[in-house]
C-alpha cells in the first residue's frame, strides 16, 4: 500500500552509533483520487537515509509493515494538486452553472406568479362589473315597469279628465236650464210637481257624476313614491362614480409623478452607462496591453528555454565526453592531505548516494515511459470513440500530456546532476588510485576542452534575461492587480447598472399596470355615466311628467268641489221653490 511519509532523523550519541532514519507516516492512499489521514505511525527505514531531514516521500509497504520502495513525493503531491485544482475548477463551473439556472427559475417563478396575482385581480375587477352592470340592467328595467305604471296612471287621469269635462258640460247644460226657469219664474211661471221631480232627479244624476279623485290620487302618490325609490337606489351608484373619478384622479397624478422620476433615472442611468463604456474600453485597451507584453514575456520565455536546452546539450556533450570538462574541479589538495580512510569513506558514499540517485532517476525513467504508454493507449481509444465520449479523452490525454512534459523537464535536471556526480566521483577516485600507490591514466585528463567559460556566458545571458523577465512579470503582475481592480470597479459597476435596469424595469412595468388600472377605472367612469345618466333623465322626466299630473289632478280637484257647490245651490233653490206651495198652486 502507497503512503505519504515525512523523513526524521535522530543523531545518536557516542555509545548508540550513528544517526537512525525513520518514516513518519501521513496519509495512506485508498484510491488513485483519493486519500485518509492515519494514525502517525514511525517505522524504520535505513534506505531513507540518504535523504534530507524533513523531506516527504512515498513509501510502499507490504503487509508485514516492510518498507518496498522509497519515492520522493514532490513531483506526484504536484500531479495531485493539479488534478485536485481541475477538479475544483470543473465543480465551480458547475456550481455557476446550477446557480445561473436557480436564479433564472426563480426569476420565472417570481414573473409567473406576479401575472397570475395581475390576472386574478383583472378577473375580481370583471366579475364586480359585471354584477354591477347585471343591477343597472335590473333598475333600468324597474324604471321601465314604473315607466309603464306611469303611463297607464297618465291615461287613467286623461280618462277621468275626459269624464270630468263632459260632466262638466252637461252641468252647463243644467245651470242653463235651472236659468231658463228662474227667468220663468220670474216673469210668472211656476214648475209643476212632476217638474220639480225631474229637475231633483237631474241634480242627483250630476252630484253622482262627480269624478272621484281618491284612487288617482293614491296610485299618484304609489308613482312618485316608485320615482324616490328608484332615485334612492341610484345615489349610491353616483356615489360610487364620483369615488371612482377620485381614484382615476389621483391615480393620474401619481402617473405623472412616476412618469417624471422613470424620466429622471432613466437619465441617470444612461449617464452611467456611457460612463461604464468608456471604462470599459479603457479596460479592453490596458487588457491589449497586457496581452501583448504577455506575448513578449512568453518570447523570451522560449528564448530562455532554448538557452536552457543549449546549456543542457553542452553540459551532456561535456558529461558524456571524454575529452572535455565542466570546469567542475574539486580541491585536490585537501584530498591529498585528508586521511587515507576519510578519503575512503567519502567515495564509497559518493558511490551510495549516486546507486540511490541512479535507482531514483531509473524509476522515473520507468514511470515516463509508463506515461508514453498511457498517452498512446489514450490516442488509440480517442481513433475509436463514439464522438460523445471523445471530449472526455481529449481532456484526459491533455492532461496526461501535462504530467509527461512535467515529469520529463524534471528529470533533465536530474539526468545531469547524476552526470555531474558520476564525473565527481571519477576526481576522487583517481586521487584516491594514485594515494593507493595504483596507476592512474591523465592522457584523457590533459586532453580535455574546457566548456566552462562557454557554459559561463550562457548563465550570464540567462541570468539578464531572467532578470528582465522578472521585471516584465513585476510589471505583468501589477497590470493585473490594476485590471483585476478596474474589473472588480466595472463588475460592481455593472451589478449595479443591471440592480438599476431592473429597477426601471419594474417602474416601467408599474407604470404600464398604472396607465392600464388608470384606463381601465376611465372606463369605467365612462361606462357608469353613460348607463346611469340616461336612467336619471328618465326618472326626471317622470318626476316632472307626475308633477304634471298632481297639478292636473288638483284642477280636476278643484273643479270637482265647485260643481258640487254648484249643484248644492241648484238643489238650495230648487228646494225653496218647492217649500212654496202657493206658487207651485198658481
């Protein structure tokens, strides 16, 4: 099992020997994505020795808790923090993405529910209407039923009026001849007995034919008592019309008044944006800027590498060469002066460190290899693919060409330390040869070219060259704060601008439901005044037609009273001419 693990060392003191190598384990790992804390286990391990204190490492352990291979961990712990960074960047964007539609659906939600509030308010607004126009149409048929009642009182009185003025006639034709007869009389003439009896019996008939105007009169009173009902039922509607216009008044003022204000951000708003444009550009044109010294950054960075290569290519012509050198020397006279076993025992671990050196790089050389094997093995999978599981392996090959290009510019440095220390150990080995009184063969030494001065030049170019390169990063780096701080500036600015957007949205959306609300309560105003009016010009011309009749009716009244006064005196004098008997005898 693979484990992450922290080399320690203890010195030992003069009785306990030399210093012990331990392995403190860290995490273990479970699957290749995932890895567990454990428990800090130390176990020991003699092979670690070589490394430095503190260094992390993996280490594989056989069942037995035995150590089977040593790893340093820095090249793979990188391999996983990438992996883990595009992990965490996949799932950000997805997140965004999620987040995107949750407000996009709550916005629908929000929208959906708003418009069926609008609807469900516009249908109460109907359905009211509609009962109000069902009550007006039931008065306007009540005010046509009293209309009628009207009518037919109206012809009733016309009737009675008719009878009234033929009786009256006839009461002419009666006072004319109780006339002729006092002219008889007084000129001598007297009535008979049986003429006496007739004339009684006229002034019966005519005191009966006298129009009786009780019953028009209550059926008058019924009328105008109809005529105040329906006008009692009427005011509250105009009340309600009158509160109406009120309303539709006001709401008026407010459109106006929030006609102005949308006006007046609606101006500030575009001020702000023009505003937010140039900054914008200002952005755009710094962010030009900034790809271009990028690009120029990225050039010398080539360059760089190229010197870097060249530097590699001349090293291994000199480390692989036999007759030139590295301008590499050792201090030879402190060699020859140092004891024989010294001299020894810094060969033989001069040799130890370069067998672990050379098992290290051996075992990266396998894993690069293991790479090239997944990279074709990937490629081979993309030729056959179905196109949707194609942009799943181009990531995966992109990725795993990452991690081949890392782990090879890794191991070129580590190729030419390995030939360095190997030439190293050839120095002491022939001092040590020639102090063991062996032969020693310098022809291969004497014959040497010396890259040094070359190898030289190159640093120094380098070494410029990085420098401006620092320079150009430092400025790179504080062109990127100053535009991370102006997008920072322009993303609040735009959050801001879309918060206002939205609020002139809703303003504007209030003030298209206001204009609406306010038309549609116009309407109504209109719709109330043009049904009501024509019924209450109705009513007024019944109330004026009933005025009519009531002062017809009182004349008919009137004249009814004087003909019974007037049939009275006929009956008066004709009763005093009866009480005379001597002038009914003569």
């Amino acid at each position: 099992m693979l484990y992450l693990a922290e080399v320690q060392k203890q010195k030992g003191g003069l009785l306990s020997g030399g210093a012990k190598t331990e392995l403190k384990l860290l995490a273990c790992q479970r699957t290749d994505q995932n890895w567990s804390t454990v428990s800090e286990e130390v176990i020991a391990a003699e092979d670690a020795s070589k490394l430095n204190d503190g260094a992390l490492v993996l280490v594989e352990l056989n069942p037995n808790r035995q150590v089977q291979r040593i790893q340093e961990a820095g090249r793979p712990l990188v391999n996983i923090l990438q992996n883990f960074s595009r992990q965490l960047e996949k799932f950000k964007l997805k997140e965004d993405e999620i987040d995107q539609w949750k407000e996009s659906l709550t916005f629908q939600a929000q929208e959906m529910n708003r418009r069926e509030m609008d609807m469900e308010a516009r249908l109460e607004q109907l359905q009211q209407m509609e009962e109000e126009f069902q009550r007006l149409e039931t008065q306007k048929q009540e005010v046509e039923t009293s209309h009628e009642q009207i009518s037919q009182l109206q012809a009733e009185i016309e009737r009675h009026r008719q009878e009234l003025e033929g009786a009256w006639e006839h009461l002419r034709g009666e006072q004319r001849r109780l006339e002729e007869c006092q002219a008889n009389f007084q000129q001598g003439m007297v009535l008979d007995e049986a003429q006496s009896r007739v004339m009684s019996e006229l002034l019966e008939c005519l005191s009966n034919k006298v129009a009786p105007t009780e019953t028009v009169r209550e059926h008058l009173n019924f009328a105008f008592e109809l005529v105040e009902t329906q006008q009692a039922t009427l005011n509250p509607h105009w009340e309600k019309l009158e509160q109406q216009k009120t309303v539709a008044t006001q709401q008026q003022e407010e459109i106006d008044r929030l006609s102005e204000s949308f006006s007046d951000r609606q101006n500030a708003w575009q001020q702000a944006h023009d505003s937010l444009e140039q900054q914008i550009t200002q952005l755009k044109l710094n962010t030009t800027t900034l790809v271009s010294k990028e690009d120029y950054v990225r050039i010398v960075k080539e360059q760089l590498q190229h010197q870097e290569e060249l530097y590699q290519q001349i090293h291994a012509l000199a480390a692989t060469s036999g007759n030139v050198v590295l301008s590499q020397k050792v201090d030879v006279e402190a060699l020859e002066k140092m004891p024989l076993e010294e001299l020894q025992k810094i060969v033989q671990d001069l040799l130890d460190k370069l067998e672990i050196d050379s098992t290290f790089v051996q075992d990266q050389e396998h894993e690069l290899k293991y790479k090239q094997e997944s990279i074709e093995e990937i490629e081979n999978k993309i030729k056959e693919a179905p196109d949707q599981d194609q942009i799943n392996l181009e990531m995966e090959l992109a990725d795993e060409k990452d991690l081949y290009q890392m782990l090879n510019e890794t191991l070129v440095g580590q190729r030419r330390n390995l030939l360095q220390r190997q030439k190293l150990i050839k120095q002491h080995q022939n001092i040590l040869l020639r102090r063991q009184g062996q032969t020693v063969n310098n022809t291969e030494e004497n014959n040497q070219i010396d890259f040094g001065p070359i190898l030289l030049q190159i640093e120094t170019q380098r070494q410029q060259q990085s420098q401006e390169l620092q320079k150009l990063e430092h400025e790179i780096d504080q062109m990127r704060a100053a535009i991370e701080m102006d997008q920072g500036m322009i993303d609040n600015h735009t959050h801001d601008q879309q918060n206002k957007q939205q609020e002139l949205k809703e303003i504007e959306e209030k003030l298209l439901s206001l204009r609406t609300a306010t038309a549609e309560c116009w309407g109504r105003v209109n719709l109330y005044q043009e049904t009501l009016q024509p019924i209450q010009d109705t009513l007024d011309g019944l109330r004026h037609k009933l005025q009519g009749i009531a002062e017809s009716l009182a004349q008919v009244q009137e004249t009814g009273d004087y003909q019974l006064q007037t049939i009275n005196e006929m009956r008066q004098t004709l009763q005093g001419l009866m009480s005379q008997p001597e002038l009914l005898a003569s």
